[in-house]
C-alpha cells in the first residue's frame, strides 16, 4: 500500500525526469548508472514506424541502436515492408495508425514516414495522444498543416524533428560560420537547384506534368488503398500513383521544391537568417490540376533581418538551373544540383569560394558550432528531456510553410495572373494580400472521416 508520500509516474514521465536529473549529476557517468556501457530499459523509449517502406527504416535503424521498436505500421505489406517486419519481430503489425495508438498505449514515439499528403494528420494525432514525433520531410501537404504543427508542438509539450538530416552535418556549419565573417560580404541573391523530378536527359525520379490515367488495374491485396489515400479524395488505385510516384501529384505529393526545398533550403534559411517571405513569383513549364509542372523556377523575396540586407532566393528544377558564372574555373561546373551564394565581395558555389583569389586569401575561422550527435540522435536525447532538435517543429514548421508557398505560385489557377504580378505574403494575416483568391490552396478539404 502507498504512503501518502508516495507518488505514481508514468513511464514517459520517469524516462524525463531522469534524463533531466542525470544531466545535473555531470560528475555521475552514464555507464555508472546505466551499467556498464549498456542503457538501462527504463531508459529506453518504444517507438512506433509509420511508413516503415521507403525513408521510415532508414530511420528505424537509427533509433534502434540504442531504443526499443514495438510497433510498426504500413498501408502496403508489400516486399519492402514486410522486409523490416522481420528486422524487429518483437512489434506488432498494423495497416492503420488509428489502432495501434489505440492499441499499444506504451508508445512513447513515433517516427512518421508515409507519404506528404498524411505526415499532418498522422503527426498531429500521436502529439495529441502525447507522443514524441519524428516526421519525415516535407514536414506537411499544405502551408495551413505546418503552421498546425508548429503550434501543436509547442501545445502538447512533446520532442519533435523533421526528416531533413543534411541539418546535422557540419557542412553547412562551416558555411554559416564563413558567410557570419563576411567573406563575400552582404549576400543579395542565392540560387538552388535540383535535376528532380527529371532532368530532361536520363533520369526521371518520378513523373510530372501528367495527367491522370484513366485505366482502373485491380489493387494488389497487399495494399489497402483506401487508407492510402486517406485524408486526399478518392480516385482509383493507379501503379502511376504507388509505390513512391505519388510525390508529383497535387493530392499527394509536394512535387520537386516540396520534396527537396526542406534539405537545400535549410542551411540558406539557418545562415542567412531567414524566416517568412515577403513576395512569391514562379515560372513553369505546362502544369495542370493533377501534377506539378515538370519544371519550375520560384522566386522568394525577403525583407531585411537581423543586421542583413535584404536577400532574394530562386529555386530552379527539373534540371533548369542558373546561368552559367564568370568566376567559373578550368573544369568547374554548376552541376545538376547545387547553391550560389551571391554577395558584394564575392561568391561561394557550393563549397567552393569565388573568385580563385577571395579563396587563397581568406582564412576561416576556427569553427564555434558545435557538431550534432546526429539527426536521430537529436530527437532521442530530446524525447528524453535534452535540448530540442535542431528541426524541431519550431524551425522545420516556418521552413516548410515557405518551401510551400512556392508551390502555390505553380497552380495551374493563379499561373495567368502570376505573368503580371508577384503574390504578396502577409504572415501575420496568413494571406496573400493582393491575390486573396490564392488563399484557398493554403489548406485543402479533407476526405470525410479525417480531420487535423
């Protein structure tokens, strides 16, 4: 019988409090209270997959190093999935999210890696239930659902991280560091691209600037298509659609600047100080009301910040990309993907700072930031009461909410009136101030049964 001294926890309330405890003991070593070099079960978190095919084991590998997978969840058993069904045969199965967080209430975690068009409403509901969130990039389908998140986040009181795991590495620390000394001065343009979703030559990712089909195949009986398709409208089962083409349809997917915009985009946003934009304008090849276009440029404008000058940001896919650079050397090219700082002393085209003389005689500072333990590993120590994630929702949610804004400026709706003038953003009003009619596509309507 308990005292009336005596107190309950939960699980997840001892694994934080503990967690914030040991930090304090810093002359305590881990392995002392833990065992030797082993974590303790108590401080193991149980995490569920949800989209264990594609991205999703990747990230199951990650944590399993060091946490307990109980639960794994996909709408296709097909090969892919069942593959990662027998790396951790001690979780139970499912093909619906609902009833595993109904089922398994001992989930501490969840890592969502389904495709773009459920991240939010898969996300939103295990942070309701109080679970810590790992969500693949982009973070969310529309502008509406991320700004959600964010707040959601901050709500529930949960440990979050998006999927873009560039943001770990100390690449773009350097490049922060560098581009904060000043080495080519006050930067006004940037340009990034990227060959996805086809280049034009040899590669196609994945289909845009299609239509829909209009043969009706059977479903395969591994798949069930209607929790596919979930919170979207329904439509026939396609192999045009699943596995993984899905990015490129509007329904589904966030196209070339969804799917890439939050890797490339992070370290620009984090260096240059960026936040929300002040204007959007694009340019596309042929788009229509089923597919993003199958290549696009995005122009964002943004405001003065911090000390910086203002600073324009063009995106360019499906392998267009920026003219070519006078300070280009000998058997140096722009590539298929990259980043062109632009600034009034100089340039840095990826890593690589021109002109040839700016580079021999600048020296870098001795790097300051400090490294990451790695992109999971982030979330882990924050689920378990460290610092927040370097992609938290706090960041990853403004982030995504740009890189979607530009996906706006592609509807086939606003494309006519875009040839004469540039959208204006107004983030505080959450609107397009003069062209309110383009609000509509910050959300979109969610197939009865589903809701944020």
């Amino acid at each position: 019988m308990k005292t009336k001294t005596q107190t309950t926890i939960s699980r997840r309330g001892f694994i934080g409090t503990s967690a914030s405890v040991l930090a304090g003991l810093t002359i305590i070593p881990r392995h002392a209270v833990s065992g030797l070099g082993h974590i303790a079960p108590s401080d193991k978190l149980n995490i569920a997959g949800v989209g264990i095919g594609g991205m999703g084991r990747s990230n199951l590998a990650n944590v399993a190093k060091t946490e307990n997978i109980v639960a794994l969840c996909d709408v296709d058993w097909g090969e892919q999935t069942t593959r990662v069904f027998k790396l951790y045969t001690g979780a139970k199965q499912y093909k619906d999210y609902r009833i595993m967080l109904d089922s398994q209430k001992e989930i501490d975690a969840v890592i969502v890696a389904t495709s773009d068009h459920t991240h939010a409403v898969i996300s939103m509901d295990s942070m309701k239930r109080g679970k810590h969130v790992f969500t693949q990039k982009p973070l969310t389908h529309t502008v509406y659902e991320a700004k959600a998140l964010t707040k959601a986040a901050k709500e529930y009181k949960v440990a979050t991280q998006m999927g873009n795991q560039g943001q770990a590495g100390n690449g773009p620390r350097r490049l922060r560091e560098m581009l904060w000394d000043g080495v080519i001065g006050p930067v006004r343009e940037v340009h990034v691209w990227t060959d996805r979703p086809n280049n034009g030559l040899f590669k196609t990712y994945w289909p845009q600037g299609v239509n829909r089909p209009a043969e009706t195949p059977p479903t395969p009986e591994v798949l069930d298509w209607d929790l596919f398709v979930g919170p979207a409208p329904m439509r026939p089962y396609h192999p045009a659609y699943h596995p993984f083409r899905w990015r490129g349809w509007w329904d589904f997917g966030t196209g070339a600047l969804g799917d890439i915009g939050c890797h490339s985009l992070d370290p620009i946003f984090r260096a240059l100080k960026l936040k929300y934009p002040t204007s959007v304008q694009a340019v596309s090849t042929l788009v229509n009301t089923e597919t993003y276009p199958s290549g696009s440029i995005v122009r964002y404008e943004f405001p003065a910040r911090e000390g910086m000058s203002p600073v324009s940001l063009t995106w360019y896919d499906g392998g267009l990309r920026p003219l070519l650079i006078p300070e280009l050397e000998p058997g140096m090219k722009m590539g298929e993907g990259g980043t062109l700082y632009i600034g009034d002393k100089g340039k840095i085209l990826n890593d690589t700072i021109l002109p040839a003389a700016l580079r021999k005689s600048y020296k870098a500072p001795e790097p300051y930031i400090p490294s990451s333990p790695g992109h999971e590993e982030e979330w882990i120590l924050a689920c378990k009461g460290g610092a927040p994630a370097g992609s938290d929702f706090d960041w990853a949610g403004p982030l995504t909410e740009t890189v979607l804004l530009g996906n706006i400026a592609l509807r086939n709706e606003v494309k006519e009136k875009l040839g004469g003038e540039v959208m204006l953003w107004d983030p505080d009003k959450f609107s397009f101030t003069n062209m309110p009619e383009a609000d509509k596509f910050l959300h979109c309507d969610y197939r009865k049964g589903w809701s944020l």
